[in-house]
C-alpha cells in the first residue's frame, strides 16, 4: 500500500490526505503497509502512533506529501 500511494500522483495523495476520514484510513494502511515491508522500530512506532492518532499525522503529512511526494518515514 506504501508502494502504491508513493506511486500515485500527488494530486491524488493530496486529495487522499485532505478528507479526514479517508485521511485516517490511508495513514493505517500505508504506515502498517510500510512496517510489514522494512520491519524498522521507527516505522512501528508511527504506525501505532498513527493508528491512535492518524488525524493528527495526517494533516502534517498532507504538508509533507505536499513537498517531497510521500509520507514521513514511509518512503517504501
């Protein structure tokens, strides 16, 4: 799923981030998505993170989609 949105264009990404509901989903999918794959103690604890508080994350990723195209530390 992190392959997937990083390979979405950012028009899309952006507007995946900008409704909070779906914002929230996409966050769980693609952080969870992002630790299956790289297995990393960073990435586990922004996905727990995100699945707590994934409105939160998601307008500051929205931001950092905005300016470098994929979401903080899910870069997979």
């Amino acid at each position: 799923m992190a392959t997937w949105f990083n390979k979405q264009s950012r028009l899309i990404q952006i507007i995946l981030l900008l409704i909070p509901v779906v914002n929230w989903v996409v966050e769980i999918l693609v952080r969870w998505s992002a630790f299956l794959k790289t297995k990393s103690l960073l990435t586990l604890i922004v996905a727990v993170l995100c699945t707590f508080f994934g409105l939160a994350f998601g307008w500051i990723d929205l931001i950092w989609c905005l300016l470098f195209k994929h979401l903080i530390f899910a870069n997979a």
